[in-house]
C-alpha cells in the first residue's frame, strides 16, 4: 500500500512512515510541486497510490470520478507534521482495510 501525500502535507512525513507505507511518494518529490488537482490525480492513478491530502477538492473528484486513485482525506485542521505522522501511523490498519475495500472511494480521518 502506497501512499501520495498531496503539497498541503509536508514531504518530510514520509521517512517517518516509510516503514508502514514502503514506496510512498509525495508531490514535490515528484517534481510536481504546484501542480493542478488533475495533475496530482493523474500521479496518484499512474503509481497507485492512495492520494493523502486535506485539500477538500479531492473529495468532489473522487464523488464525480471515483477510483482509482481512492482518496484519505485528513479532516484535521493544521496540525503538526509530528501529529500527521502519528495519526497515518495509528490508523494504519484501517487505512490498510480501505485500501483493500472495493467499492469505498474516500476514507476520513480526524482525531
């Protein structure tokens, strides 16, 4: 399970759960830095990935598009990056269990 953190997330979230989330990529590691919200779909689609962003636009791509990508939305504010980190490692098991689901498109995580 991959996992694309959107620009709103700091890239500096995945070395620490990389060991959860092995191959999770974020946006401007990709050189994508400022990219479209149809670029960053695109992305998520092409490595299948999870897109994992705050960003509420996400949420009506995915009601009018569906999956792929299938969408974490983190419905948490500003928070630390220490505290994203801990929230995607806490929820890793139902993120894994979404992930898995066939027919769930969007997951909503707050704490």
């Amino acid at each position: 399970m991959r996992l694309l953190l959107d620009e709103n997330l700091s890239e500096s979230v995945i070395p620490a759960i990389i060991d959860l989330y092995p191959e999770s990529l974020h946006i401007r590691l990709l050189g994508a830095g400022g990219a479209a919200d149809e670029i960053v779909w695109q992305l998520a689609k092409k490595y299948e990935c999870l897109l994992v962003t705050r960003d509420e636009d996400f949420l009506r791509l995915s009601i009018m598009r569906g999956a792929p990508p299938k969408v974490v939305w983190l419905a948490v504010g500003n928070r630390s990056n220490h505290e994203i980190v801990d929230l995607l490692r806490m929820r890793h098991q139902e993120i894994h269990e979404f992930s898995r689901h066939e027919l769930a498109t969007v997951l909503t995580l707050g704490f």
